[in-house]
C-alpha cells in the first residue's frame, strides 16, 4: 500500500513538472532585444558605414560660384566667378579665386543736396565716382584649413555627408576710384588687402559637392576730394560676400589608404 502510494506521488509530480516545463518561455522566444538586433527593422534600412564616402587629399576642386554683397551703403555687387582649390591633405588647400563684379546702386543709398531739399535714391551717373564700394574685380589666394567632417541624418533613412572649413589669405581688388579735385566720373584702381571667411560643402557623392561662403573683404580705397596739393587719401574698408558654388573633384574618384 505504501510502495504504490509512492509511486503514485511520484508520477503526479512528474506530470506537473513536465506541464510547467511546456508552459514556461524559451530563452530564445523571451530574447526580443537580441531579435530586433538580429532581424529587426532599421537593420535593412540603416546600412553600416564601411570606408570612406569622401576624401580631399591630392585632388583639385574647380568650383563655379556665384556671389552676392550685403550690408552696402552704395553699391550692391553681384560677382560671377570660379575658385580653383588643390588639397594636399584632408584638411589643408589652396585657393585661388577670381570674379567679375555687376553694380547696381544700393537701396539705402540716399542723395540730401541740402537740409532744406528732400532726399532721393542717386542713379549710378550721379553716385558714379563718389560712392566707395564701385569694385569690378576681386582676386584671391587662400589658405583652407578644414577642421571638421560630420553627417546629418535624413528622417532615419540615410546621411549627409559635409565639412566645414575657415580660410584666409591676401586680395586684390580692381575698383573705380574718385578723380582728383572732384572732377566728375570716376577712374580705374587696384587695392591689396586681406580676407577671411568661413565655408562649407554638402557632398552628393565622390566627385560633386554644393559648397557655401561667408566671406570679408578688407581693403584700402581711394577717397573723393584729393588735389595736387592735398594728395590722395584713403580709407580702409571691407565689404561682407555670401558665396554658392557648385564644386568638381579631380579625379573624380579616389583610393582608400
């Protein structure tokens, strides 16, 4: 009787480890973190990074810009130009840039004869020769020092690859200068000067890149009012550029390492 309620004991309790062990979850099944690790969504969507989307180093850059001038009291320049950059590491160029400048007089720009006389917007004959700021041509030859290279994610979907640079170096300005003795019209000058700025590129792929600058322009100019014997002044000024170009890598590929 004891022997076969034993048994008995023995088998019942058999039976409910048996259902618990069925009832209980798998470590695989309960493992969701490693699942969505594994097969999870953003896996196929989001692609690892492997190697390098961009590099400068040994390659020209010829960029077609266009750039525009703010914060004018006379002139407002409108410059169609081109930058010519080599890169001798990711992060140092050299740039050589030139531009043609249109001039249109500046809406703030205001004519008061006298206190009495009301004052109005000059035309460029009127203001031709006595406002500064008349520049034609604008050349120079910048260092780029390019400290940082990042990536923007788009929505989850994918990056954008940019960086960011300062340059700085010398300029040279053709601009029309006042004649002596305040004779009407104006004449041909140059200026030297400096400039400095900061840029920054948005790269579409391996060879193509939309770039933007901030740029000032800091020069001496020719003042009106000069005689023979007075001798001509000048005046140091600087004009702000806000530059957009289009940039072309050469070659237009590049090899890792």
């Amino acid at each position: 009787m004891n022997a076969r309620l034993v048994i008995l004991v023995a088998l019942v309790l058999g039976q409910v480890a048996a259902a618990q062990q069925d009832l209980a979850p798998s470590a695989e099944a309960g493992d969701t973190a490693a699942v969505d690790r594994d097969i999870g969504p953003l896996k196929d969507r989001i692609p690892p990074v492997t190697g390098y989307t961009f590099l400068m180093a040994r390659r020209f850059e010829i960029a077609p810009t266009f750039s525009l001038s703010f914060r004018d009291a006379f002139w407002t320049k409108y410059v169609v130009g081109a930058t010519l950059t080599y890169h001798f590491t990711e992060t140092l160029g050299l740039a050589l840039r030139g531009g043609y400048a249109f001039t249109s007089v500046s809406g703030s720009a205001q004519v008061c004869p006298s206190p009495t006389e009301a004052c109005f917007s000059p035309s460029k004959e009127q203001l031709n020769g006595k406002g500064p700021g008349q520049i034609n041509l604008i050349t120079g030859l910048d260092l780029e020092w390019a400290p940082l290279y990042g990536k923007i994610s788009l929505l989850a979907e994918g990056f954008a690859h940019f960086n960011l640079y300062l340059i700085a170096g010398p300029a040279a300005l053709q601009y029309k200068a006042p004649k002596d003795g305040n004779a009407p019209g104006s004449e041909s000058a140059w200026a030297v000067g400096g400039e400095a700025g900061l840029g920054m590129r948005f790269i579409f792929n391996r060879w193509m890149a939309l770039r933007f600058e901030l740029r000032d322009v800091i020069y001496r100019e020719k003042t009106a009012g000069a005689t023979e014997t007075t001798g001509a002044a000048y005046q140091v000024r600087n004009q702000l550029f806000f530059d957009i170009g289009l940039s072309f890598f050469f070659p237009n590929n590049f090899n890792e390492g």
